[in-house]
C-alpha cells in the first residue's frame, strides 16, 4: 500500500482542513450579516500576525505569510461557493451561527498557533522529492467533499518547495 506520508504533513493539512471547515461558518454569517467576503482589513491583521508570531515557533515569516495568504484563499473560495450554492437555492441552511468577531475569528486565531507549530514541524518535508505525492494524498484522505478537496489544493500551493 502506498504511504500516507508523514505525520507532520497529514498533521499540516489536516488543520488547514479544520480552517476550511471554519470557512463555512464564516460564510453562514456573511449570508446572514450580507458582508462581503473579503475584508482586506483583517487579512492585513491575520498575516501580521502570522509574520510577527512566527520566528517564536522557528517558522520564517516569509513562509508564514505565504502560506496565511494561501489559507486566506483557500477560506474565500469556498465561502463564495457557499454563498453561490445558497443564492442558487435562495435560502442558507438553518444551523446555528456563531458570531463571526466574538467566535469565529477567535477560532482562526487559535488554529493559528496550531498551524505554526505544525508548520515547523512539517518543514523538512518541503524539499523531499514526495513532497507532493504526500500532500495529495493527505488532501485526498481528509476532503470530506469536492468543494474542501478543491479548496484544500489551493491552501497547500506552495507547500512544497520542489517541482512536479
Ligand atoms: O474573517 C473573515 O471575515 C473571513 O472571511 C476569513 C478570512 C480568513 O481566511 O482569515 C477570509 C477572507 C477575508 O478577507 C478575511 C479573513
């Protein structure tokens, strides 16, 4: 059988998928709330961050904002699908909505830190030759559907350091 890889790669990917999965959320409250999607303000916030935390968890910040940049991207094309597939249907699902100040961004400033610890653990990785194969199959293990496979792909762009 072929190998998932390691831990510290399905570990990295797999609370990018948790992010993703926050992305819905978000969406439900900008149905509810008709914000846009993109506030660049507090991507400005969230990459500072990424920046300013990252030499305490041995990450460069160089990397931090690139692969924050990344999540971002990842967390707007799916909420713009969301709210494509709700406007298509004309009404949002029932769940309950958390609120996107009090809970949801406190939930992505703690994944965060995860992701900066899982980060430098994962970067070794980056330059082995199956880098790739690692992560594809880690994203092909986690998506629970094809929105969060096609979004989790965009979240790992430039993950690893070598070509195809
Ligand atoms: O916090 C939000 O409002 C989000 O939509 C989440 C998020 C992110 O991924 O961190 C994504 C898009 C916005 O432009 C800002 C931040």
């Amino acid at each position: 059988a072929p190998t998932a890889g390691p831990q510290a790669i399905a570990a990295l990917v797999d609370s990018m998928n948790q992010r993703v999965a926050v992305g819905y959320k978000v969406a439900l409250s900008k149905w509810d709330s008709g914000k846009p999607v993109e506030d660049k303000p507090r991507e400005h916030t969230v990459i500072m961050a990424a920046t300013s935390l990252a030499p305490g968890y041995q990450v460069s910040p160089q990397w931090a904002e690139q692969l924050f940049s990344a999540q971002i991207e990842a967390n707007k094309l799916a909420q713009y699908v969301y709210l494509a597939d709700w406007a298509a249907a004309g009404k949002a699902p029932g769940d309950t909505r958390p609120d996107l100040l009090t809970e949801i961004r406190p939930q992505l400033d703690t994944l965060q830190k995860t992701l900066l610890v899982q980060m430098a653990a994962a970067a070794p990785y980056r330059q082995a030759a199956q880098c790739h194969t690692w992560v594809a199959r880690a994203i092909a293990a986690g998506a629970p559907d094809n929105l969060r496979r096609v979004a989790l792909v965009r979240a790992t762009a430039e993950l690893c350091t070598t070509p195809h």
